[in-house]
C-alpha cells in the first residue's frame, strides 16, 4: 500500500490497523540532539485519545506512546525515531457484521475496489485511529518548531450552524483547553456542546470547521511551484479523516473583493518587513513572509450514524445496516491536535528544506 509517507527532509511514515495490536510511526530525518520531553507528547496524545468527554467515541485507549529507536539520555540521535501506540480497547468482533457490506460514505467499497481486499475491523487503515501516529509524529516536530520560535495553535470555530464570528486576533486563545469542544470563546462552545449532545441523542452527527494560526513563523518557508507552503498544508489538512474542505487567508472570499482592497501592503518595522493586513495568511508566491498563517479546515458529519441505514453487500444485494458502534457525533473536537500536528509536520519539513538551501 502506498501513500504513508509524509514529507520531504522530515519524513513520517505511519503503519497499522484500527484494531490490529498497534499503530505507529517512523520519523527519518529529525536532527540529533533535539531534547524529547516525553510528559508533553503524552500530554498532546491525550488532547486526541478517544473516551476523554462525553461529546466524543467511548472507545477506551491510555494511548500510551513507546519510544523504540531514534532516542538516546533524552536526546535525538539523527537515526530513525520509531514510536509504538498499543492498541488496548480492540473489538474486532464487534465488526464481523460488515464484513460484506459497505457503509455509506465510508472507504469499505472504494477499498475493496482498489485492493480486492479490505480490513473491515473499524475501517482497518482508513480508520481515524491511525492519526494518533500523527499526533505522536507531530509532538516530536512541535518541539522541533519550539527551537525556533514557532508556536501552532488550533480551535474549533464552528459546529454545524453555530459559528465563531470573531476573528482569531481578538480571541484568548489560551482558552482552547478549557471546554470539552475547544473552542476559545465560553459562551459560543456552550451553544456548540448542547447541539453536539442533541445531535448524538437523535442517533446523528454534525460537521464543524477548525481553525490554525501559526505564529512565529520565519519568512522564507516553502518552496515554489508544486510545493508551496499553502499547498503542503492543504495536502496535509486533506489526508486527515472526514476534511472536506481548506481554505487560507482570506480563502473563498477573496472571490468578493477587489485587488486595491485585498492587497497586503508592506511597511517597515524595525529591521523586519511586515503588511498592514494579512489577507495572503501569511504566505505569499507560496513562501512564508512573516506574518501569522491562518486557515481553515471543514469537517464533515461523521459518517457512522447510531440509527439503520440502507446500504448493499458485497455481492449487490441490498442491506439495512444496523445503527451500533463507538462513534464521535461530532469530529472536530478531537481534530484539534491533529490539524496542529499536521501543520507542525509541514514546518518542520519545511524549516529543514529552507536550512538546507542555505550556506
């Protein structure tokens, strides 16, 4: 199967199963000596892990992370960092129902299309549960980023119809954490908490949008043409689970605007060039220049739903799926650390890609 490598200078490559006895990942690339502090990729894997509130799947993992290789007295060694995440909470018979069928909007079908054979065990490889390699990989790359001044922040910022209108400048984004539904602003994530609760007692799901903002970051990451720095990152954003949509800076609705008042114009401020306004998020011709990157990611509903759906088997024949199974009624709450964990992966490939072209 190809398709589980990541990056360029900073490479990750994933392995394993919903429901197999581990998932992990390979790091290649990261520099030696960069210090590991394992309390804080646990903490970061603790902000994915299912079972941590009511508003997500009840499946039970400590998604413990074990370090392998690659980790010497606390210290990167340049060799290969290999991380082990057990998989403790597996229920493989509770999944011998679909191994003929396909359900809607899933990968079973297209799987089976492309392989002839599919791991139905929770969705095998297309489950969500192989971002939490991810989150590992992406613990190691923030602490990288952390050397350099960049932080990575994400939030959600709209559940089904309620949105956060506020733009990110004006928000405490300090505040993420404290609410099962991360969303910086108490009285907006107490609207989008009740609606995630009604939806799951109906049986349904909802959709959402998750912002990031990258802060600190150095101008002159990103490469020209193909690997654009906003391009990167919306491959990134787009290979995680139920992403259906990415948009930068001013996104889609730069498509209202005229060119005199979308222009970012430059000043100078002290030794550093900066814009008035930051339509171009932060990069522009597909490098960083400085300002913050800011963007956002749309989520869809998740597709598994706690009531019967019509469906066919794998010969054809029509089905009704029954509505069971440990599921998020919402899946942005828990995409949080994965879009920053992507978006750290991206930098850092970056960062590296940029120190290499230097003398």
């Amino acid at each position: 199967m190809a398709g589980n490598t990541f990056g360029v200078c900073f490479r990750v490559t994933t392995f394993g199963e919903s429901h197999g006895a581990a998932i992990g990942c390979v790091i290649d690339g990261c520099p030696a000596g960069l210090a590991i502090d394992e309390e804080f990729i646990q903490r970061e894997m603790a902000r994915r892990r299912p079972g941590q509130s009511a508003l997500v799947t009840q499946r039970r993992e400590a998604d413990r992370v074990q370090v392998w290789s690659g980790v010497f007295e606390g210290r990167t060694t340049g060799a290969p960092i290999a991380l082990i995440i057990p998989n403790e909470d597996q229920r493989p018979r509770d999944y011998e129902h679909l191994a003929d069928a396909f359900r809607p909007s899933h990968a079973d079908y297209t799987y089976q299309a492309k392989y002839g054979y599919r791991d139905y065990r929770g969705g095998g490889r297309s489950s969500a549960r192989e971002t939490a390699a991810r989150v590992a990989a992406g613990a190691i790359a923030k602490l990288l980023l952390r050397q350099q001044g960049i932080e990575v922040h994400a939030f959600v910022s709209q559940v089904g119809s309620i949105a956060l209108d506020v733009p990110y400048t004006a928000l405490d984004l300090a505040l993420t954490e404290t609410n099962d539904v991360r969303c910086p602003h108490p009285e907006v994530a107490a609207q989008m908490t009740q609606l995630i609760r009604q939806v799951r007692k109906a049986g349904d799901t909802v959709g959402g949008v998750v912002s990031a903002v990258v802060r600190g970051c150095p101008p002159g990451l990103g490469e020209p043409v193909f690997d654009k720095l906003h391009a990167d990152l919306a491959k990134a954003m787009l290979s995680i689970n139920a992403a259906k949509g990415f948009e930068y800076g001013s996104g889609f609705a730069s498509a209202h605007m005229l060119g005199s008042a979308h222009n970012d114009l430059f000043y100078a401020e002290a030794d550093q060039v900066r814009t008035q306004t930051n339509y171009s998020g932060g990069i522009q011709g597909g490098i960083s220049n400085g300002m913050d990157i800011y963007f956002r990611v749309a989520f869809k509903p998740v597709a598994t739903l706690l009531r019967d759906q019509p469906s066919v088997d794998s010969a054809g024949n029509p089905i009704v799926l029954p509505g069971k199974g440990r599921h998020d009624p919402c899946v942005v709450p828990r995409a949080v650390p994965i879009v920053e964990a992507m978006t750290a992966l991206v930098l850092a490939d970056h960062l590296l890609r940029a120190q290499a072209m230097r003398l």
